[in-house]
C-alpha cells in the first residue's frame, strides 16, 4: 500500500509537471486502471479515441503535444482498439530531430505496424538515414526497430549498414547489430547466409554483452549443422568455464548467481554439438562438474542452470561420473515441497531414464507421489514418465492407471493422446490377446469418439486372426470371450459409434460359432443395437451385415430360421431408406432368405473373414461377351487415359462428329484445310489408333482436342503437301505448352547417388550401479512413518527389483525372488524394408495451343551445342573443364596445364568421389551425344555456309534449325 501511495504522489506531481505529462493523460492511465468491467474500459477508450481524431486533425499542434498524444494512442491500441488513423503521425515523429520524440516515434511505429504494411516502405529510408547518425543513441532506436519493420524485400536496403555497425566503437550499437542480423537470418536465411562467419568473429568480442548476444544466432546455425562448428567446442567450454568462476563483471550477476542466462544458453549449445560425439563431449566434463559442485539449490535461477546441466549430460556421450552427480540432483528436486521443483525432477528423471534405466528404480516412492498427487499438471508429467519406462513387466499397471486417469478428465485434446498412448503400449507390450481386447474395450468404451477408426480395424483383425498359431482351440476361446464381453457391454447408453461397429462386427461373425447363444438372441441384441441409434448409418449397416451373416450362417447349417418381427420391420424399413447403401443391405438380406444351402455356404462361406479376395482387375471373366458385341458391331472400349479430357463444353460437338464419322453420312460443309504444327509423343506413351482429321470450325484458332495429338501425319508428308520442308525435330514450340521431342531420347542413365547416412552407433557404458544412496527419499520423511503396503506394492508392479527390496524391509516375513529389469528386453523393432518404387517417364502433355506463356524447357539437351561448333573446325584436344573441390584447391596450387588434358584430374583430396562419377559420367554422355549428333542429320558446315548467307539477305536461322531457308535462298 504504501508503493501505491508513492505512486499517486508521483502522478499528482505529473499533473503539475514533474513527469512533462498533461492531467489528460494521468486521467486516462487512472481510468483504465479503476475501470471495473471491460466494456467500461472499452466506452473510456471508444471516448478517448474520438478526443485524439479531433486533436490530431488540429495543424498546429506542438511537438511535445504530439508526443503525448502518440503515447495516449498507444495506450489505446495495445488495449485492442482501432487506432490505425494516427499511424502516419508516428511515422512522421520518426523524422524529428529531437532525440526523444525520435525514439518515441520508433516506439509507437513498431507498435503500430509490421513488415507487411503499406507504411513500411515510408520508415525504411528514415531507418537508412538514423543508421549513418553520429549519436549512437539514434543508431540503436534505428536498429531496434529495424528488427520489427524490415521485411525480406526491404532487408538488402540496409544489411550492408548493418553489418559496417558490427565494428562500432560502441558495444550497444554492437550488440544490437548482432540481435539485426540474427533477426533478418530468421527470417531470409539465404540473405545473410554470407554473412555466418560474422556470428564468429563477434564471439571473441570484448564486451561480455556483445558474446551473450552473439550465442543465439549461433545457436540457431548450430541446430542446423551441428558439424560444422565442432571447432568451436573449446572455446564454449572456455567460455563457460570464465562465467562459472565469476570473471565477468558483477553488473551481470542475477540472484548472486554469475550471467546464468549466458550459462543456459551456453549448456544448452554443449548439449547439441556433443551428442553421439565422444571426444566434444570429453572437453565438457571437467566444467559440467564444476557446475554441479557450484550449483546453488537455494534460488529458482540457481535450479535452473541445474536442469540445463541434466539436459545437456542427458544429451551428450554418458559418462558414469556425470550420470551420478545428475541422479543426485535430480533426487533433490524429487523431495523438494515445491511443485515446480518435482515437475523438473520428473522430466529431468525422463531423461536419465534414456541412458540407464536403473536411476528410476531408485526413486520409485517419489513417482508414486508425483502420481497421486492433486496437480493435474505434475500427474500429467509423471504419466510421461511412465510412458516412457513402460516394459511388458509393467505394462499392466501403467496401462489401468492411464484408463482410470482417462475416465476422470474431461480435456478431450488430452484425453485422446492418454488414449492413443494406451493403444500404442497395448499393441507393444501387451502380454497376452485376451487382456489386449479387454483393455482396447475399456478404450473404446471411455473415448471411442476420440480414438483413430484404424485401431477398431486392427481390434477386429487381431480377433479373426486370433493368436497366429495353429491353436484353433485358444482362438476359439478368444472369440468367445470376445463375444460374452461385447453381449454384456452392448446395453449400456451412450456407446461410441466406433465401438458399436467392433460390437456388430464380431457378433456377426461369431456370435453363434460355438453354439453359446442362439442367433435369435444375438439377431434380437443386434436389432436393439440398430433401433437405438437411428441417425448413425454407419451402425445400420454394420448390424444389418452382422444379422445377413447370423441367418447365412444358419442356413448354411441346414437349420430353418425365421425373421423376427422386429428384424422385418427393421428389413422393410431399411429398405425405403433413403440411403443406397443401408437399401442394398436389406434387399441382399431379403434375396438370402430364398437361396438354398449349398448357394448360402458358396456367398457366405464361415469363418472367411481373413481370406484374400482375388480381385480380377481386367474383367476377364467378360471377353467372351464383349467379343459377341464387338461382332454385332458395337465400338469399342476406348481406354480412360486416351480419352480424358476429350469431351468437353466448347468441344462436345466436334467429338461427337469424330465418333460418327467412321459409320455415317456428314452433311455439312468442308472447312479449308490449316496446317498444323505436328504434335509428337513422348517415347514410352500409348499406342493411339490413327483416324482422319477433325475439322477446324473457326479460323482463326485452333479449337483443343486430344484427337488430333493422335491423327497428326508425320512431318515430311505434311511437308511435301505444302511445299516448305522443315526439319523441326528438336525445336521447342513457341506457342502453347511444352510438347515433347522424338528426337530426344530420355535419359536413362540418371546417376542416383547414395548417400551412406551411417551414424556411429558407439556403447555407451555409462550405466552407473544401483548403490543406496545416503539421502535416500524415506530419509525425507519424518521419523517413525512408514509407506503403506498399497504403495509398495503399486512401486513393486511399476519398478521391479528395487521395489521387491523395499518391499521386504515392510513384509520381513514374505520372501520374494529378486528379478533383474535390465535382463528383460522386449524386441520392437519391427521395420519392414520397403520396395524401391521404379521410375516411371511420364507420358507427354496434350498441347495447349491457347496456352500463351512462355515455353518451359521439358528435357535437358542430349548434346551441348558448343561442342558441335567445335567439331565443325576439326578435331581438337579441347576437352570440358572440370572445377576441382574446394578442398583440392586449397591443399594444392591448381596446374593450368592440367585442364587442357583428356583426363579429369581427381586428387586424393577431393570432396565427393561420387560427384567426381558424375560429372565423369555426365562428361561421357555428351561426348556420345555430340558423337550421336555428327553421324546422322544435316552438313552443320554446309548450315554454317547457309547461315552466312542468310545474314547477307537480313535474315537470321536458328542454331537447332540451320537449314530454314534452304528451299528459299537454294
């Protein structure tokens, strides 16, 4: 109470002066914060709002002023209110001379805007011109808001001025330049990729701020390639290493602990660039220890850089020593009071759990606490845990707790992932059917809705297939069971619909199988079934299937069976359903019922739920009929790929005229022949049967269709009808979509590169032993309590051996045999190699001669066009030149001389032997090309000759195309 008082004193004195603001202003700020209710607050600004809209429509308004008035528009849009009509002013203050309203200017503008808003193009220039000042402060404010305004298309406008303020004699200046830089790679990485190395040298910086600032860019670079800073592990420890001997000057001490933020983000770094890496991870640690010994658990920042420290040992290669001192602080965060604390225990306790599983067992109580505990939050953490050291000895416990936790929330986000967890640990640890059913029952039952249809798939499946052995008997049993589980559950409200599907289904496929119950009683379950759920279709149909199977079923087993009443009025009334489907059911029910034995067992056969069906795909079944047809004259079947897209709107007419044409009269009149450009195929395309042109009704463009891809004549008869040859083999259309060249052959000879991604797979051996330790966490505990029975036994049933131990000192008399959790391993690792899919050369496009873009090149050229310019001047030595790596270049001065030679040099050296392949190979393939190019086609020395001559009359031919004008200039 008596800061508020000092604050009202201090706002009275602003009334009269003291902070340079108005009794307006101190209004308003007094306002707001009295207002009880938000469309009070709303009706204050709203008022507000309209005051400044008249005030700043006034000319003649003084600077200070427009100070006041800008800081009261911020107010009112940081509240959530409209106050877009005052932007421009903030943007004009940004010009001011003055230092104050300069930088209140910057505020409000990186406030009031983004990137993306038309104003920015408006401060961009201002920002150009603050970053030359003189006085460092305006270079800061410019640079601040640089970091919010400054887009990608506006970045190149002041990244060179940036990076000259690296080298600023200030470090503020500096350091924000650092914070600019790192916010234009976040957002155009490829704009300053040029410009990483930076990020280094701003690392060595005098000013322990400046090094601070520069290990977030640094850390971002690194995350994305962790091995191409490895050389800087040292200086990180070394880093490290000064700021926890408290070198750095005290100005950067928090809590009495020394830069703790620098030590977080520095641990953080360690534990990226030392995972999976023995010797990085051996430079770290001598600090991480000293961190652990210095490490004070008496403030919250102090925890902090602990649970960091656990992190990154959590993350790097394991070391014994460092697993110990990790275990030791993560017990004490497990017997802390603070909820906090146990929440970072538990994580800190799933991470260890990674590398040795053992420390779990250790502190088995605390997470029994943490599981009972009336945090949501923490329980929840702790169920993670458990998720995380579940094994087929435990599977049980854990699986039962996370379904009655499931029961008790309401959080459908996190109800479906406790669901989806429970359904991921059944499929892998289950340790027999017939609890897997039981517990994918208690799923469905509790959050059916919420669980995905492909587990209900797998369900059914896992019964029809029963255990996979030749065990007729245990499969039988597990359908039984199955179906006396399902009759009992089946009357309960409120059933999810995904699990009245599994119901219907197995009931119909079993539910009279071992003659249990009689199919009136499962016809009469399923109706009721049907009935309850009117509006779910998808139910209907499953129970109408189930009592199709159930009445096969006992035809096929010479017993007569009658439809009970209310199975016929569910038949007729399904069958003037309005849905096809549910309609289509009921009348197969119906024609079922008039089919004899034999019939009813060769539709329905029993127990064919797991068959593969044969599906004959060609229809071959049909060939003699359709050879019937084809012989009383009906046409033929034109295949879906030939005729997609052929019938349309503007072409319907044209199409049904080419499909008359062949067996009837035209009446109408003869269009003048066009020529047309021939459309080529792609090799590899369908064979297309050859028919006459389709006429053009309009001239003066072609209309599109698809049939005259398939009826163009070849190039030299449509040639020799007009009187010009042209050799357009190889030449791109310049009108319409790209089309494919016959010319052209498709490479085939792609060089697919493999990449051996082989990750160094090295044994940790860093497990520690499971000793006692001194603060055991019944120590914690006042003396004379003792843990419950229950509780032992819940730790024994999640744990195992430490719990059995624990379990002895309460039960001296009960003798139990100790069992060794790390001897069991279940086998998960169940990857199947998938089949590599073949390439497949797609066919070509139809042209699209409406199509007015420009061409896209569809395949690379199969010969380089220089190198046929140089065969025309006769054979030379000159062959490609092959660039070396960057590494051969550096090792060696390169040989000038070597480049003219016929063979590619490669050095030992060298980056990539398989780009070296490559381009060997890729060299190769044009040499056959032009080679290919030289022996068939045209004289290229009688086209240079023609060339020549065209260029004397004006005229220029193509290089693909040297002999254009050979009919003309003879």
């Amino acid at each position: 109470m008596e800061q508020l008082r000092t604050i009202g004193r201090e706002l009275a004195m602003g009334s009269q002066g003291g902070w340079g603001q108005s009794k307006e202003f101190l209004d308003l700020v007094k306002s707001i914060g009295e207002a009880r209710s938000k469309a009070e607050e709303d009706r204050i600004i709203a008022r507000e709002l309209e005051h400044l809209k008249r005030r700043l429509a006034d000319p003649d308004v003084p600077r200070r002023k427009m100070k006041e008035l800008l800081l009261r528009l911020v107010y009112a849009e940081m509240l959530g209110h409209d106050a877009s009509f005052g932007h421009i002013h903030a943007v004009k203050m940004t010009h001011d001379e003055a230092l104050p309203l300069k930088r209140t200017g910057y505020l409000a503008v990186a406030l009031f805007i983004d990137e993306r808003h038309d104003l920015v193009i408006l401060v961009v220039n201002t920002i150009q011109k603050d970053l030359r000042s003189d006085n460092y402060l305006v270079v800061c404010a410019a640079l601040t808001a640089a970091c919010r305004l400054i887009g990608e298309e506006a970045m190149p406008a002041v990244l060179p001025q940036v990076v000259e303020l690296l080298a600023h004699p200030k470090e503020a200046v500096r350091k924000k330049a650092v914070m600019a830089l790192h916010r234009f790679y976040q957002r155009s990485p490829s704009s300053v990729s040029h410009l990483v190395s930076n990020f280094r040298k701003r690392l060595c910086d005098n000013d322990p701020g400046v090094m601070g600032a520069t290990l977030c860019p640094l850390y971002d670079l690194i995350l994305e390639d962790p091995n191409a800073y490895k050389d800087l592990v040292v200086s990180f420890v070394n880093i490290l290493k000064q700021v926890a001997e408290r070198r750095l000057p005290t100005s950067y001490d928090y809590h009495q602990m020394p830069a703790p933020f620098i030590q977080i983000k520095l641990l953080k770094i360690l534990a990226v660039l030392g995972s999976g890496d023995k010797q990085a991870s051996g430079h770290m640690y001598t600090v991480l220890g000293d961190i652990f010994r210095k490490g004070d658990t008496a403030s919250n920042i102090g925890n902090a850089i602990l649970y960091e420290c656990i992190c990154c040992i959590s993350s790097i290669f394991p070391n014994p020593k460092m697993l110990e001192a990790a275990a030791e602080t993560t017990s004490k965060f497990l017997k802390s009071d603070s909820h906090n604390l146990k929440y970072m225990g538990i994580d800190a306790l799933g991470r260890l759990i990674k590398i040795n599983p053992d420390i779990a067992e250790e502190h088995q109580l605390a997470v029994i606490d943490c599981l009972e505990d009336p945090d949501d939050t923490l329980k929840r953490k702790t169920f993670e845990l458990l998720y995380k050291m579940t094994k087929s000895t435990n599977v049980e416990v854990i699986v039962d707790r996370m379904i009655e936790y499931m029961i008790n929330i309401t959080d459908h986000h996190y109800k479906a992932e406790i669901a989806s967890r429970c359904v991921e640990l059944a499929e892998q640890f289950a340790p027999s059917n017939q609890w897997f059913i039981q517990t994918m029952n208690k799923v469905f039952e509790h959050a059916g809705d919420l669980v995905n249809i492909r587990v209900a798939h797998n369900l059914m499946r896992l019964i029809a297939e029963g255990f996979g052995e030749d065990d007729e008997g245990a499969d039988s049993q597990l359908r039984s069971s199955a179906v006396d589980s399902y009759l009992r559950i089946v009357g309960e409200p409120k059933l999810p619909s995904s699990f009245l599907q599994i119901i219907c289904w197995v009931l119909g496929e079993y539910g009279t199988a071992d003659g249990k119950y009689s199919a009136s009683y499962i016809i009469g379950k399923l109706c009721d079934v049907a009935e309850a759920h009117l509006t779910d279709d998808t139910v209907k149909a499953y129970a109408i299937s189930a009592i199709l199977k159930i009445i096969a079923f006992e035809i096929a087993r010479g017993r007569k069976i009658d439809l009970l009443p209310e199975c016929q009025t569910l038949v007729d009334e399904l069958s003037a359903s309005h849905s096809t489907d549910l309609q289509q059911r009921a009348y197969e029910l119906q024609a079922l019922l008039g089919l004899d034995k034999h019939a009813v067992e060769s539709v329905m056969p029993s127990d064919a739920s797991c068959e593969d069906i044969e599906v004959d795909r060609n229809l071959s079944f049909l060939n003699s009929y359709v050879q019937q047809a084809l012989e009383k004259g009906a046409a033929p079947y034109i295949p879906e790929s030939e005729r997609s897209g052929v019938i349309s709107v503007g072409n319907y007419r044209s199409q049904e005229q080419h499909e008359t044409s062949a067996h009837s009269l035209r009446f109408e009149a003869y269009e003048m022949p066009k020529p047309s450009l021939p459309v080529v195929t792609a090799q590899g395309s369908m064979s297309m049967p050859t028919t006459d042109l389709v006429p053009v009704s309009e001239p003066g463009y072609y209309k599109e269709d698809h049939q005259v891809s398939r009826s163009q004549p070849s190039g030299d008869a449509l040639s020799g009808e007009f009187g010009v040859k042209l050799r357009l083999d190889g030449v791109q259309k310049k009108w319409g979509k790209p089309t494919y060249s016959s010319s052209s052959t498709p490479s085939s000879s792609t060089s697919s590169q493999q990449a051996s991604n082989g990750g160094s797979h090295s044994d940790g051996g860093g497990s520690t032993s499971s000793q006692t330790r001194e603060s055991s966490y019944s120590s914690k505990r006042q003396q004379g309590t003792e843990v419950s029975a229950e509780k032992q036994r819940l730790a024994a049933s999640l744990f195992g051996s430490s719990a059995a131990k624990a379990d002895r000192k309460v039960h001296a008399s009960r003798k139990t045999a100790k069992d060794n959790p790390s001897a069991e391993k279940v086998a998960v690792n169940n990857t199947a190699s998938q089949p590599v899919k073949e390439q497949v050369i797609p066919a070509a496009p139809p042209p699209d001669l409406l199509d007015l873009g420009e061409p896209v090149s569809s395949s690379a050229p199969s010969a380089d066009p220089f190198s046929q310019l140089e065969g025309l001047l006769g054979p030379t030595s000159a062959s490609p030149v092959v660039s070396e790596t960057p590494a051969s270049s550096s090792s060696k001065t390169p040989d000038l001389m070597s480049i003219f030679s016929d063979d590619v040099q490669t050095g030992p050296n060298s980056g990539s032997t398989e780009s070296t392949l490559g381009d060997a190979s890729l060299l190769n393939s044009q040499k056959g090309a032009t080679a290919g190019a030289a022996k068939k086609g045209p004289s290229l020395q009688d086209a240079l000759q023609k060339d020549a001559t065209a260029r004397q009359v004006g005229v220029t031919p193509t290089g693909n195309n040297p002999n254009l004008f050979k009919d003309l200039l003879g």
